[in-house]
C-alpha cells in the first residue's frame, strides 16, 4: 500500500509564485489526487495538525476530485505537522509519498 500524503496547512494557500495564479494547495492536490487515481493501492490523506483520509471516486474527473479535496482545508487544522503525520503513516503503509509543500 502507498500513502500520499499532502500538506494542507494554512501556508499552502499561498500562491506558487509572484506570477502564478495557482496556489500552493492547489498544486499538491493535482500531484496528490492524481498519485491516488492511478494506485488501486494508494491512500490520499491531508495533513496539518492532524490527519484526514480523502476517498478518491475512480470514475470522477482530476479536477472534480482536486475542487472535493481542497474544500477540506482547514478540517484537521492549519499548522505543519509532517512529522507526526509521517509517523502515523509508517505504521500502516510501505510506501510513502509526500507532496510539494510551501
């Protein structure tokens, strides 16, 4: 089994840079959602100050998932807490991928 793991913290809402439209988030999400489309074997979870798994539908398109996934934002709060978030992670999981994060 694979873990993605994606950085939903409050600095992720940030943009990529002085010129790009896109925020942070959003970007994560794509890598994240699409990662998580493509393993029958991957998990998508968000993490701040805690944890959430994302349940991604197989048949929904890329950006129908990315929009459900960012409108979770703030559920487990707005802090970075990639080690805890780590540790719950190489509990259940052989495979770990953690996505870009501001």
């Amino acid at each position: 089994r694979t873990l993605v793991l994606v950085d939903t913290s409050a600095s992720m809402r940030g943009g990529l840079s002085k010129r790009s439209t896109m925020s942070a988030i959003d970007a994560a999400a794509v890598f994240g959602v699409s990662l998580a489309k493509r393993g029958a074997t991957a998990d998508l979870v968000g993490f701040a100050d805690g944890v959430f798994t994302h349940q991604v539908e197989r048949h929904a398109s890329l950006l129908t998932e990315v929009d459900r996934f960012t409108r979770r934002v703030g559920e487990v709060g707005h802090s970075t807490r990639i080690a805890s978030a780590v540790r719950t992670g190489m509990v259940l999981f052989s495979t770990m991928i953690l996505g870009p994060s501001a």
